[in-house]
C-alpha cells in the first residue's frame, strides 16, 4: 500500500517515485503545497473509492496518515 501511496504522490507532485520516502510530508517533501495537497486527495478518492471530507483533509498530511486513514475507511491491503 505504502509504495502505491508513494507512487500516487510522485504523479501528483510530479517527482520521481524515488523522490517520495515513505515518511513523506509537507515537511520533507517541498512539493507537497497546499494545491498538491488537494489534487492528492482527489486522486486517492478515485484509487481507492473512498469520500474524503473537508474536516478530514488537514489532518492527512503524510503518507503515515493517509495510511491509516484509508484502513478505518475499510480499504483492502493498506496493512
């Protein structure tokens, strides 16, 4: 799950997959903006079918997050 997350990222920050460790977060990757931010919530709506509300977008703000994140939501593979 993780490296899907890293690759989805990558797409919407547009680095390199290599360029996006897995702790990856605003503070270690510069291109993870507040516009980034919302474009990788849009794209994890339509990878895993998921609905994520505005109270909830602050607080995914790193891989870890939205790992756990997806799990409560009831997405297969994310452990």
């Amino acid at each position: 799950m993780r490296e899907r997350l890293r690759e989805l990222a990558g797409q919407t920050f547009g680095v390199p997959v290599t360029d996006v460790p897995g702790d990856a977060s605003p503070e270690v990757l510069p291109q993870w903006d507040s516009l980034n931010h919302i474009e990788l919530m849009l794209a994890l709506e339509l990878e895993y079918g998921v609905t994520i509300s505005s109270e909830v977008l602050p607080e995914l703000l790193s891989l870890g997050a939205i790992e756990e994140y997806l799990e409560e939501q009831g997405v297969a593979g994310v452990t």
